[in-house]
C-alpha cells in the first residue's frame, strides 16, 4: 500500500484531487499464474478523526493492452486533515 503523508484539512471541503498511476503487470499472481487483470483502488484516510475512510477511484485495466500511466481527477469533500492511500490488486489466471 502507498500511504502519502497526513496533509492538514484544506480551506475550502470540496476539493479536486488529481493524480497519474500506472499499474505494473509482469509479475506473476499471488496464487501463480500470469496477471491478467491489475485494479487499482485509492482512498482518503482521515487518521484524526472519526470519519474514517472515503473510496475514491476503482479502476481496472487488462494490462495487455493498457501500460501506461492515467491520469484521475476526483472531487471528494474533505473535512478534516488527510491522506491518500492506494494499492494495487492483480488477478491471475
């Protein structure tokens, strides 16, 4: 999991995130097998609070076709101090 570090709440809660991901697919799943589908999954963390955690994005890619790096733009109403979080998820055959 990439963890940024804890930003402090913004002025203004609804804000627009933007970030570039690539997702890796060369290596073999968990279980064995090639990959054969990568998602990527990312959320707010709210580690001061109570609020817990907001989903962000779930993105999924047949990696054969798509290495490259993908821009997201996402709003999301952020009330407190926060961090991102990603991590990527791969499917094998």
């Amino acid at each position: 999991m990439l963890s940024s570090p804890v930003y402090t709440k913004p002025k203004a809660n609804l804000n627009c995130l933007h970030f570039y991901y690539y997702i890796v697919g060369e290596a073999t799943g968990q279980r064995g097998g090639n990959v054969k589908e990568a998602y990527f999954q990312s959320f707010i963390n709210f580690p001061n609070s109570e609020a817990g955690r907001m989903w962000l994005t779930t993105k999924a890619r047949n990696i054969t076709n798509h290495r490259q790096w993908t821009y997201a733009e996402i709003k999301a109403n952020i009330s407190a101090d926060f961090q991102v979080k990603s991590v990527q998820i791969s499917k094998a055959n």
